[in-house]
C-alpha cells in the first residue's frame, strides 16, 4: 500500500515539475508548498514501514 502511495507521488511531483515550467512565479509557490507537505507524508510513510 505504501508503495503505491509513493509511485502515485512521484507521478503528481512530475506534474508539478511541468506546472512549474509552464507557469508563473506565484504558481510555482503553491506547488511547493504541495510538494513539501507530500515530502513529509512520505517520511511518515517510510517511519511506519
């Protein structure tokens, strides 16, 4: 189940990177603050395993 959970991440993060690309700075800085809170989603994930 956790690895599925990381695999759908890795998928969103590489979204993310195109949104990035394609858009404006504001933009960008909600993207990172997703993926900063899924980076610690996952750490969590990787301490119960």
């Amino acid at each position: 189940m956790a690895t599925s959970t990381i695999n759908r991440n890795i998928k969103l993060n590489q979204v993310e990177m195109r949104q990035i690309k394609e858009s404006k700075a504001h933009a960008v800085v909600k993207t990172n603050t997703k993926t900063l809170s899924a980076r610690s989603v996952l750490k969590r994930i990787r301490k119960n395993d």
